[in-house]
C-alpha cells in the first residue's frame, strides 16, 4: 500500500471542519499509514478525542502535561513520525508554527520536529485566509520548505464565500502521498502512452485525421518518466520534441499503432490512451496518388478497428486508462464507453469548455474510476494536469 510503514502525526485543530479529520485518518490507515492523532484545545471543542481514539486506536494526546511520559512526548512524537500532518489548520497553528511559538503540545512537537517534513492543509474564513498576515506567515514556510494543500473555494461555514475550504480528503491525501514519494510514484513501473492523431491514407499524399496535437500524451510521459517509470511513448505524427527519458516510437496509422501496442501486452503495468486514433479510413488505398477523374463524390469509408478494446483483449491485467472527447452527454457517453471497452480509468474533456482539448496547452478534466468516482481537475497547462491524473490514479489503484 501506498502509506506503507509510514508514521502520521495527525495535528487537528479548532476549525469547524475538524470533524473531517475522522474521514481522513481512516483513509490514511486505509493506505497503510500509522496515525497517532495530536489534538489542539480549541479541537476538542468541535470533535471528541473519543472518536479518534477509536478509529485509530491509539491514545489521542490532548494536552502538554498530561498522562505518562509528558515530559518528552513532544520530542518522542517527532521522533517517530516521517510527517506531520496537521488538518485542518488553523489561522492560529499557522501563524505560531511561523513564529516559533510552543505553547501547547501540537506546535511544540512541530517545534521540535527536526526533520521538518511538514505538511499543512489550511480551513478558514475567506478574510482570515486572505488577511495580508496569514499569506505572510503561509509564504514563509513555503519558503523554508513546509508543504501547503491549497483550500477550497465556494461557500464556507459562516455563509461567507472564498478560498478557505478544507480540500477533499482524497485531495490532501494525494497531496501528502506526492509530498512524501515525489520523484518515486511510478518507480519500477512500466507505462505505454499513446499520443497525437493517426492518418489514414487515401493514397500517397491525401489522408484523413484530426486537429490532436499529442500534448496532453506528451505531458503524461513526460511527468511519468519524471516519477520513475519506464516509458514508451507511441506517436502519431505531431510538431512536438521527443520527451528525453522516453522511447519514442512513431507511426501513423491507427494500425500501425495498433501492431506496436500489441507488442506490449502482457508486459506493462499502465497503459494511457492519450491517441486521437482515427474511427474512419478510406475503405481503400492506392500506393500512387489518385487521379482526380478517379475520385467521385461517394469515396467509401471504413470505420477502423478499436485498438484500445483489442488491446484489453490481449491484456486483462493492465491498467488501462482511457480519454474521451466528448461534447453532449459527455460524463455518461464516458462512463458507458469505460464499461464497453474494459477500462480502468477514463479521461473526459469537453472541446467545447475553453482551454481544453485539442491544439491548447492547457486542459480541464473529469477523470473517472471503473467504481465510478469522479474527480475534476479544475483548467490548468496540460503538465499539471498530466501530473494530476497520474497522481490519482496511482493512488487509487495500488
Ligand atoms: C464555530 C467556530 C469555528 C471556527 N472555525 C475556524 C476555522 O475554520 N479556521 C480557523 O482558523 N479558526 C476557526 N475558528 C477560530 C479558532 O477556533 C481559534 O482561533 C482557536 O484559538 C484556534 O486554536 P488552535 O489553533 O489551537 O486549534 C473557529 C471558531 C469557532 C467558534
């Protein structure tokens, strides 16, 4: 499991949101992690100790001075975490972990934490969040190397509206799973991309295609070479640089990709469809160019063979990760051609949102499991989005 052998401190503190930390140390414990759960004062006024105490099953640590080895439990706790995670948290923890105030056991530990691997997920009020002394406080410890979740916007407790939300809980933990493995997610792995448009020939000079540009599948092989794994990346024809750190093969048909696929079944971890493989072809080819006298108004088409469906066929046990370009209907055109083709995870982007699909270098996402939860990338460069969807799916799946 992802969090395997890994030892959380969870730091809760006294926002309105604390009750979500119940979810969260379970999702942690569903990843392996060990979770020793520190509560501030101000936290228990909003969630008893009780419940994290039976949901972790481990004494929850309250106060400074209470209980068996008080004295050192502020060290010892660092001592045996790899991170401390402190969500929700507070304006207050944010601006003493910035000062260096130790005035109760959760800033103390974070004090005393010597390895500094600290990871904070932010929930307030929108003027709280926004107040000139809070972005201060957060910009220093980015600056000295803390890690912050970005909150949420939309409507908060207080009916207020604005940045401030506690993120989802598979957000922070994907962000704390990022934190810690950066570099690493996709270590050993073996991942097929596929990326660009196919052409299919008429003849030797005429083809039929589309406007894919290959970025988004250059971006995905770019980001998983980046965490580790072995990656080859099968190309149709773009104007792109061949990623470094990546076996690039060319091609242009929607068959000739279909052969160099066929040739990975069975042998790879993770397979991203990023291709805009064509559907259509000229139902024939001449090796010459036609001659227009030969060409009337009813060229036939043929629709070609569903190479990601044919790749399933072959490999029952790979990752497969699918993309969809759909307009009307789209999440359920997704989801339905998920289920028919057998695949894991589907990507759907809508051409028609601005800043997404074809050409653009920047994406807006809806990535979809096979038990079909659904999470949306919000429209950002194609990298990060890259970098999102590999991110969740490595989680999700191991
Ligand atoms: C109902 C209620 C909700 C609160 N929600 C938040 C919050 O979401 N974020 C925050 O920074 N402070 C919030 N506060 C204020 C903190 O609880 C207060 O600053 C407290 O001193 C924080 O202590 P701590 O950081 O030690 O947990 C809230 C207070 C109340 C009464």
């Amino acid at each position: 499991m992802l969090l395997d052998k890994t030892n959380v401190v969870l730091g809760v503190t006294g926002s309105i949101s604390a009750y979500k930390a119940a979810y969260l140390t379970r999702q942690l414990q569903k990843k392996g992690a060990q979770v020793q759960v520190v509560m501030t004062a101000a936290a228990t006024e909003f969630i008893t100790p009780l419940t994290f105490n039976t949901l972790s099953n481990r004494n929850v640590y309250t106060g400074m001075f209470e209980g068996d080895n008080a004295g050192t439990r502020h060290i010892d706790l660092g001592k045996w975490a790899d991170v401390i995670l402190v969500a929700p948290a507070t304006a207050n923890i944010i601006a003493k972990v910035a000062r260096g105030i130790a005035d109760d056991l959760l800033s103390a530990i974070l004090l005393a934490f010597a390895e500094r691997k600290i990871m904070f997920a932010p929930a307030m009020n929108v003027n709280m969040y926004n107040n000139p002394v809070t972005r201060e406080n957060i910009e220093y410890l980015k600056g000295i190397g803390y890690y912050f979740v970005e909150p949420d916007s939309g409507e908060l407790a207080c009916g207020d509206e604005g940045a401030g939300r506690l993120p989802e809980i598979s957000t922070i933990t994907e962000h704390l799973h990022r934190y810690l493995h950066s570099g690493k997610l996709l270590n050993g792995k073996r991942v097929v991309i596929t990326a660009g448009p196919t052409r299919e020939f008429l003849d030797q000079v005429r083809y039929i295609s589309n406007r894919s540009s290959g970025k988004m599948g250059y971006a995905l092989a770019n980001e998983a070479a980046k965490e580790g794994a072995s990656v080859t990346l099968i190309s149709g024809p773009t104007t792109l640089k061949p990623p470094s750190g990546v076996e690039t093969i060319n091609v242009e048909s929607a068959q000739e990709m279909q052969q160099e696929l066929r040739q990975h079944a069975n042998k790879i971890d993770y397979l991203f469809m990023a291709a805009a493989v064509e559907d259509i072809a000229p139902a024939q080819q001449d090796s010459k160019k036609l001659k227009k006298e030969f060409i009337n108004d009813n060229l036939s088409i043929k629709v070609n063979p569903d190479i990601v469906q044919d790749f399933r066929d072959k490999d029952q046990e790979v990752c497969i990760i699918g993309f969809s370009l759909e307009m009307e209907k789209g999440l359920k055109r997704s989801k339905e051609k998920m289920r028919q083709k057998g695949l894991d995870y589907i990507v759907w982007n809508d051409p028609e949102q601005e800043g997404a699909g074809f050409e653009v270098d920047t994406n807006e996402v809806v990535l979809i499991a096979k038990n079909e939860e659904t999470y949306k990338f919000q429209k950002a460069p194609k990298r990060k989005i890259a970098e999102q969807i590999i991110n969740r799916v490595v989680m999700h799946n191991e």
